[in-house]
C-alpha cells in the first residue's frame, strides 16, 4: 500500500491517553465495525462487533503487516524525550513546537498554517512529518480562550 500521513484533531480533557484511546477506538468503530475500511474487508474468520476487538485487529497477518494507515497503527504514548519508536505516539516538547509551529502553546490555526506551509515545499517546513514511519506525534492545542481545547494527533503509517 505504501507510506501515508493522517492527523485527526480531538476533543482533550487534560489526558493524552485516553485521547489517544478514544480517537483510535472511534476510527476502528468507523472502519471495521461499520464496515468503511476499504472494501469492507474483516479479518478472516473475525468480524469485528465492537470497539473491543480492537487489539484483535493485530492479530490477523494481513493486518498485522500491512496496518490501516490511520491512527489505529500507533498505540503507545511515550515520555517527549523519549525515541520515536514503532506504534508510538510522543508529545512534542515545547522546543519542537515552537520550531514547528512558531509557538510553545500553538493553536488550531497554528497547526492548519504548519500543514500548509509543508504542504507548499516551503522551506524548512518540512519537519511537521519528520517522525519515522508507524509513528506519530501530539501537541494539545489552544482555545480562542487560550484554554486547551483540542489535541492534534500525526503521523505516518506504512512502508
């Protein structure tokens, strides 16, 4: 299938884990259980009911190697300083946000205008998608209130 990049923005209520753990068990709902993954293909022999089978999906060879190039593929929070590692997901550090972003608390806004800029080939911008491939990076997001209201969630999933 080859490399992809994916974001999902979330709601955030002050945990980066059970953030990850809701984004990944609603996209594996969207994808398996109602049946838009692809061409509505299931494990063999394992069709998908719920969100609980979720771990299950790694079990199966086609899946288990090829991943579904969503933010299904990562499963790990790891520490900021931590090394980007095979189905992580690492919180920036405020030194890599404002690097990225221009900011140590970016927004939404920050983040689309990051996206952008990469998107452009403008130079320097390329970083926002530096992390190794079946890995993925987070960074809550401000509010209009400067409050944090959302986290953005990357990565890359592929070979």
């Amino acid at each position: 299938m080859g490399a992809s990049s994916w974001q999902y923005i979330e709601p955030y209520a002050g945990n980066l884990a059970a953030a990850l753990a809701a984004v990944r068990r609603r996209e594996f709902e969207r994808l398996f259980v109602h049946g838009t993954y692809g061409d509505g293909r299931q494990p063999a022999d394992r069709p998908f009911t719920s969100a609980d089978d979720l771990d299950d999906l790694w079990e199966d060879e086609e899946f288990g190697s090829e991943g579904t190039h969503t933010v299904i593929d990562v499963w790990e929070l790891i520490d900021t300083e931590a090394y980007d590692d095979s189905h992580t997901v690492r919180p920036l550090s405020d030194e890599e946000s404002v690097e990225l972003f221009g900011t140590s608390e970016p927004d939404r806004e920050d983040f689309e205008r990051a996206k952008e800029r990469c998107a452009a080939g403008r130079p320097g911008s390329d970083g926002l998608w530096d992390m190794p491939r079946w890995s993925a990076w987070c960074r809550p997001l401000k509010g209009a209130g400067g409050e944090t209201t959302v986290i953005a969630f990357w990565g890359r999933s592929g070979d």
